[in-house]
C-alpha cells in the first residue's frame, strides 16, 4: 500500500474559467443533473429533460429529449452515438434512449431507439449506465442491485436482446467494459462489493474480486498505461482490478466523490469528512455546499500533479485537450497540462531529478532529452560531493553526453574508481576511442587492480569493446608483457606478438614457433622482417623454418593428416640477407634448396657458387680444399648459370678460380680468352694445345699464337715451328705476311722459317703449272668454238643425222633439226621439248649456263657481301678473282640499234636462236 502522504504536490495543471470571447465566463443553465464528454462536445441534461451540447467555440445548443428529466449519459468516444436515460412521466419509469448526432429529425438528433430501462417487471431507479464502444453492449445498473446487459446492435430493436446480467442486495455504483483482445469483460461495482463477468465466454461466469464497494460515480477504467485497471475509490484507499486479481492500492485519505481517469492520472474529487457510503450511497448531496478537494494524481511517478479546492463540484469532463471541472453555480473550470518540459524545468528547481527522470520515461522523452537530465543530476551530485552517485547518473549519459565532459571531472587520483566505472560502461557499450582504452588500462595499472585487468581483456571474441591495438601498447608500455601477449596472440595482432616476444621477453624460441603456426603471407611477411634477430639467437631453428617456408609451408597443425593440402612456397631468394653474418647456415640452406628444389631461383645457385669460392679460397686443408674444389666445379657444370654467364664469371675471377674462368670461357665460346688466360700465364704447350682445340671454330687463334710467340724474345723456335706447320696446312696466311710478323722476333732465324717457305714455294709454283696448263686447254677450245661459229656464219649446216636424238628410231619426216647437230621426229620433240626453239638435249646443261650468267648479273652489285667475303676469306686474292670471272667490273653496253648489214643481221638472228627447223613436206 503507498501512502499518498509521502507524495510530492505539484502545480503541473493550469486552472483557469472557461470564458467567452469577451471575457465573460461562459454559464450553463442551472440545474445540470448529469455530464458527459466526447466526439469534440460537452453533453448535459438536466432537470427539464433538455440535453445541452457545448461545442470548442463555446456555441450552446440543445433539444428536449424527455419530457421530465435526464438522469444518465454517455457519449460514446468512436461514434456520434449518445445513450440517455431519463423520465417521460411521473413515477419510477426510467426509459433508455439511444441518439444519432449525425443524422437529424426536425432539428434534432435522430432517436433510433427507445426501450424502458426496468429489471423485469420490477420497477427500480437506474444508478449507472454503460456502453461498450463496439455498439455490441449496454450495460444498466440499479439502486435495487440489478444490472442488465442488452447485447447486440444497441441502436436497434431488432438485432439486440436485453437480459439480468446480476441481482444482489446493494446498489450497482459502478460499471465498465474492459476489451483485451478478443476477450470482453464488464466490471461491476457495489457499494459492496467487486464483481467481474467474461462476456466472452457462454453463461457469462463471474469472480468476485473484493468485499469493499464504493459510492456513485467513484469507479473508472484507466488507459492502457495501467493496463486497463478498473478503478475503485473508496473512502480509505484506491484500488485497482484486473479481470481476476486485485492489483495494488493507494491510500488516498478522504470521502470520495467523484473518481475519473485522464491522460494517465487519476482524478478524484474527495472532502475531508467520511459519510458511510450505505447511508449516502449516492456519494454527494447536490444541497451540501462543502468545499471539495480536486487531486490529479500520477499513480506512475507517484506524485499529485495539481491539487485544488473547489466548490460543490458537478463532474469532472475531458475534452480538447484539457480537463473541465463543472461546479454546481454552472461555471467550467478549464485545467490545462503544462507541457513536459516547464514540469521538468520545476522538478529541476527543486533538485527532484529522479522524479523528472520518471516523469519523463512516463511522457515518452526521447534519449536526448533523458540524457540531458541524467547530466543535471550527475552535476547535482557531484557539487554535493556524491561521486559514487555522480558517476552512476553520468553513465546513463554514455551515447549523448560527450565522454571527455565526465572524464574531466574524475581526473583525479582519489576519484580514479569512479573513473574507472565510468569508463568499462564505456566499453562495454562499444563507444570507446583509442583514448578511453589508454586510460582505463592505465587506471587498471595505477589501481593495481590485476583481477579487473583480466577480466577486462581476457572478454570473448564476440565482447570485446574495445581497440586492442591501443590495449596492447599501453599494456607493453605499463611492463604488463603477459597480459600484452595474451591479446595479441588471441586477437592475432601477430606483429605485436612477435615484438613483445623477441624485443621485450626475449623468448625467440616462442616466437619462432609462433610464426610457424601462421598463415603462409603472415609468416613470410614477419620472418623478412625478425629473421636476422632470429638467425642470431637461434639459428639452427631459423634455418629449419626457412627450409619448410621455403619449399612446402602449411601452418603448424595443418601439415598432419591425410587431408593435408599442398604448401605454398616463399622466394628464397629473399632471405639470404637473413644470414649475413652465418655463413655455415646459409650454405646448408642453400644447398637444400639446390636439392629439393631443383627450380629454385638464380640468386640460390649465384649465392651458393660465391660461397663454395669463399671457402675454397680460405681453405687451407689441401685435401678439403680439393673437395670445395670438386663442389664449386659440379656447381658450375649443373648448368644453372647460363643465363648469368657473365655473373659467374666474375666470381670465378674475383677469387681466381681457374679451373672455373676456363669452363666459362669455353662454355661461351670465348676462345680467345681461354688462349690470353694462357699467354698471361706464359703456358706455352697450353697455347699451342687451344689452337689445336679450337682453331677449325675460329682460325684467327693460329694467327694470334703466331703473333704472340713472335714478340717473345725467349726461345720459342720449338712453338713457332708448330704454330707454322698448321698455318701452312690450312693456308691461314700468306707467306710474306709470316716472314713480317717473325721479323718482329730476335731469336727467330732464317732457319725457323725455312721449311715453311721453300713448301710454301713449291706448292706456288705447281700451283703456277696446273693454272698455266688450264689456260692452255681454256684458249684451245675458245679458238675451237670460235672456229664453228665462223663456219655456221660463212658455210651452210648439213644435218646428216639418221636417227631421232630421243627415241634412236630412223628419221622420217617431218624431222626437226638443231644447229647443235641434234635431229629429232617432229612427234618427238613435240611430246618432249619444254619449247619451241631448244634443243632438248641441250636444254638442261645450256639452262645451267644461263643460270650461271643470271647469278652474275644479279650478283655485280653485292658490295657488302664482298667486302664481308674479303674480311673473312684466308686467300683474299682469290675472292677477288672470282668477283673478276663473274664479270662484276666489267662495263656493261647495251646495243639498241640494228647492224648495218641486212644478211649479217639475218644470220645473227640464226645465231641467237640456234635453232633451225627444217620441214620437208612429201610432194
């Protein structure tokens, strides 16, 4: 029970007379019996029968409903639909009338319905009347404990039956209809009693719910806010009902007169003195002219909103907006609900900042609005010196109130607990910056507090609130090293695991095997970046894991199992510089990746090759340096440096590998350095041995050594003398070209080159025979075929021929006859002959001729195939004499103009064409 003694009395109303546009208070007719409110009017009867509608522009109106007097209205709130009862004529007679305020007759509201309003054939006074807002229902109560239901369409005779819901011994003070859902409920109050029925259920079953009545007019149904409690104001307390319990009550002191339910408050009109509601049922004796007490409670927030004194007290009405108070001298007194913020404003004056936080949840204020009076209490309280309840009241703030407003105000050491607090809400909230997860680890820190620490970070995955590459740094700048492990680790923060673990703990083992269980691009990624710090802590470990990264990497547990996938490989190339300064372990890292990985890259076999000559060219062991030797030149031979021929190279010459500069040197065809390495090491035999090797690739080798050993003054006859002996064989030089570069050589004696020279003259000179015996043969047959051409041009052809050239037959004619003295059937050469005026005997060997002077014509102009030949041929003289017989020198003349000689003409024509035919026809 709440004792309404401790509430707080507000001013939240307005009160003032309703007044006409003139200023002149607006007046009902006197004797106003009964009220009502709703679809935009205030409704009245009174003592005349007359029913009064008061419109918002103050405009009267009204119309004779009875002949007698109105005792009951009710207007309904979602239908223009008014029920009254009232008496027609003397007696105990009450008749119900049902009016459509829309539809008119002569003027006046239409009456769709009249029915006498009796229990039976008893005749009793009516006490109250109800109707439920779905036009489905009326309920009137009785003075003699009656209550009848009329069910069906109410505006209708026809479609609705009446019956005697309940009878008892006390008068029926109290009706209401309670609609949940589909579920109808009617609510009977007595003056003894409270009473329930289900409408929608058959029989209509009823549960007495209290033993305590009230008087007339002292029972209401609240809104949906209290949940549609049935409302009895009793002279001790108020109480409220659901359908099948008691519900709270409030201990209201004094006789209750009228009881009505608006916008979530609860009005009653009461006075002091408490008449029994048996002796004075009727709750109000319209004579007594005591003043009367009007109280707006809010059951919610538990305070009276307005309280005041009025006189003789009519009823209290709701519409437009506002609350009426109908006073017996006719006057309306208009209460009007300041709005929500002026009643915040004057709770806040008041410092009555919990009450303004209910009162606004109660008024539906938004966030904002709620956020602004958690702000003022929290500044209440803190300038009073509360700062546990400050800093709770600035956490209802978190979302709207900007964090830095509160963190300024618990900056210091002795409030660093209400900072605290503030700032785990904070996070908790998911609202927290960088910034608020620096302080609130720092306060953990400076609190010592170990246990909120880690329950702070250690939250799930699906909890964790805030920024946890801020928790890790501060965690690590606090020294906090575990705690800044664990979140980097969970969270996989991977490189500031790593950091902490190698540059602040110092665990490289746990590091390492840290990075072997991430993914492929993590691992690669941290081992380029710690893999010198690890190499020199632990590098046996490193190199291992640089081999599986390197060839078939799969995080640690996944590399277990059938269902094991294929690895991903790193560039090994990449992390040599990881072993600057281990030398023995890149070599076994290397050499790894040489065998199982047969296609690694080049910097793995160039790297591995400038190792092998390091330590072959330190080694002093004769034996292991023969080893390193073997190793360097199988490496070498593995064919992997093709590409960088010239990068191995210098290598083997930066360390004066030999064995190594000569292989290059062969494998690229450098000859001739092979041949200068020898002659810069004064290897004589060595010399002569590349030219025997080499010297059919590129003969110039034999004119090199020749040279070389010419300049040397040391006694080489020995060298030159074989030198010489191939030179001569393949007529690399001429012989006066031989004799100049020996002059150069003061050891060098006639008798060195004497052999040469008398063999080389010899061959001259038989050479000179054999040239002079071909000119000879060459001048005899040119005189020859000079000969025959002057015979055909002087002497007539006789073609003695008997046989055909192709078929060896006897001639028969036709006959075809060539001056080359080829005869041949004319069948013959048409079935054989390519054309019409060769030979075809002759045709393959003259088109060889004719070929042969095409190619020359065509081949007068090569200039730089001649100069080309000239540079590269060892006998240039014989290239130029070959140019010479094709005729290149020769000037060309062209003859455009007929001889002078007709016959002459006539017979070089024949000449051309060598070709006669010669028909003869059988006469």
């Amino acid at each position: 029970m709440a004792a309404y003694l401790q509430w707080r009395r507000f001013a939240f109303f307005d009160c003032d007379v309703l007044t006409e546009p003139d200023g002149k208070p607006v007046l009902l007719p006197p004797g106003i019996t009964v009220c009502d409110s709703g679809r935009g009017s205030l409704v009245f009867g009174d003592m005349e029968g007359q029913i009064w509608f008061l419109l918002r522009n103050l405009e009267l109106s009204s119309f004779q409903a009875y002949k007698l007097r109105v005792t009951h209205l009710y207007q309904l709130k979602q239908h223009s639909i008014l029920a009254s009862v009232g008496e027609d004529e003397e007696g105990i007679n009450p008749l119900v009338k049902v009016w459509n305020l829309e539809k008119r007759d002569g003027g006046n509201p239409l009456c769709t319905r009249i029915f006498p309003a009796i229990p039976g054939n008893k005749p009793t006074v009516v006490s109250c009347l109800t109707v439920h807002e779905n036009l489905n229902f009326m309920a009137i109560g009785f003075t003699d404990g009656s209550v009848v239901l009329t069910k069906g369409d109410i505006t209708r005779d026809r479609h609705s039956k009446s019956q005697i819901l309940h009878e008892g011994s006390y008068p029926v003070t109290g009706l209401a209809f309670r609609q949940s859902g589909k579920t109808t409920h009617l609510f009977v109050a007595t003056t003894e009693n409270i009473q329930c029925y289900t409408l929608s259920v058959k029989d209509y079953p009823k549960l007495e719910l209290d033993t305590r009545g009230c008087g007339l007019r002292c029972s209401t149904l609240s809104d949906p806010s209290q949940d549609l409690q049935f409302i009895v104001a009793g002279d001790d307390c108020v109480y409220l009902y659901q359908p099948d319990e008691r519900g709270p009550c409030f201990a209201f002191e004094g006789q209750k007169l009228i009881a009505h339910w608006y916008r979530g408050y609860l009005v009653i009109v009461s006075k002091e003195r408490k008449p029994s509601p048996k002796s004075e049922f009727a709750g109000s004796d319209p004579q007594n002219s005591d003043k009367q007490i009007l109280n707006i409670y809010d059951l919610g927030n538990k305070f009276i909103a307005y309280s005041s004194v009025f006189d003789d007290v009519v009823d209290v009405l709701a519409e437009w907006g506002c609350l009426y108070v109908l006073t017996r001298d006719g006057k309306l007194h208009a209460l009007q609900e300041k709005d929500t913020q002026t009643k915040l404003e004057m709770l806040f004056r008041k410092n009555l900042f919990e009450m303004a936080i209910h009162l606004a949840r109660s008024h539906h204020l938004d966030s904002d609005g709620l956020s602004e009076i958690f702000r003022q209490y929290g500044d209440h309280l803190y300038n009073k010196g509360n700062h546990d309840g400050a800093i709770q009241q600035y956490i209802r703030t978190i979302g709207k109130l900007e964090p830095s407003y509160v963190i300024r105000k618990f900056l210091d050491a002795q409030r660093i607990h209400n900072l605290t607090a503030y700032l785990q809400t904070l996070h908790l909230q998911s609202l927290a910056n960088a910034d608020h997860t620096t302080l609130l680890l720092n306060c953990y820190t400076k609190l010592k507090d170990i246990s909120k620490l880690e329950e702070f970070i250690k939250t799930s995955e699906s909890e964790v609130h805030f920024d946890v590459e801020t928790a890790i740094k501060v965690l690590r700048q606090a020294g906090c090293y575990s705690h800044a492990v664990y979140l980097a680790e969970k969270h996989a923060h991977h490189e500031w695991y790593l950091k902490i673990q190698l540059e602040d703990i110092k665990n490289y083992q746990e590091a390492l095997r840290y990075i072997g269980k991430l993914p492929f691009e993590q691992a690669e990624s941290n081992m380029k970046r710690y893999g010198k710090i690890l190499m020199h802590h632990v590098p046996n470990e490193t190199t291992e894991l640089l081999k599986v990264l390197c060839t078939n990497y799969q995080p640690v547990g996944d590399r277990e199992g059938p269902g094991a996938l294929e690895g991903r490989k790193a560039n090994p190339d990449e992390f040599i510089p990881i072993f600057a300064n281990n030398s023995r372990e890149l070599k076994a890292f290397l050499e790894h990746m040489s065998e199982v990985q047969p296609d690694s890259p080049q910097g793995v076999y160039d790297t591995l090759l400038e190792l092998r000559l390091q330590n072959w060219a330190h080694e002093q062991d004769p034996q292991v340096k023969e080893r390193l030797h073997n190793e360097a030149i199988s490496l070498l031979k593995s064919g992997k440096f093709r590409s960088v021929f010239d990068k191995a190279l210098v290598l083997c010459q930066m360390h004066n590998f030999k064995d190594g500069v000569l292989y290059l040197y062969e494998q690229g065809k450098l000859f001739q350095q092979i041949m200068h390495y020898h002659m810069q090491n004064e290897q004589y035999k060595k010399v002569v041995e590349v030219c025997e090797l080499y010297g059919d690739q590129e003969a110039c080798l034999w004119e090199q050594a020749l040279g070389y050993f010419a300049h040397k003054e040391e006694d080489c006859k020995e060298y030159i003398t074989a030198v010489l002996k191939h030179i001569e064989t393949k007529n690399l030089m001429p012989p006066l070209l031989v004799v100049q570069t020996l002059a150069h050589n003061s050891t060098a004696t006639l008798s060195v080159i004497k052999d040469y020279l008398v063999s080389k003259l010899q061959k001259q000179s038989r050479q000179i025979e054999q040239d002079e015996q071909r000119i000879q043969k060459y001048r005899e047959e040119t005189k020859r075929i000079r000969k025959e051409i002057e015979e055909l041009k002087s002497s007539p052809k006789i073609f003695q021929k008997t046989k055909c050239s192709i078929c060896t037959s006897a001639l028969e004619l036709p006959s075809v006859h060539f001056l080359c003295g080829h005869s041949f059937h004319q069948h013959c050469f048409e079935s054989y002959s390519e054309s019409g005026s060769e030979c075809p005997t002759c045709l393959p060997e003259n088109r060889k001729v004719m070929d042969m002077i095409r190619a020359q014509e065509q081949k007068r102009d090569l200039h730089d195939q001649f100069q080309h030949q000239m540079k590269c041929s060892n006998d240039s003289f014989s290239v130029v004499a070959d140019y010479f017989g094709r005729g290149v020198f020769n000037k060309l003349t062209l003859i455009t103009d007929l001889p002078p000689s007709k016959s002459a003409a006539v017979l070089d024509a024949g000449l051309q064409r060598e070709l006669l035919i010669h028909t003869k026809r059988s006469t």
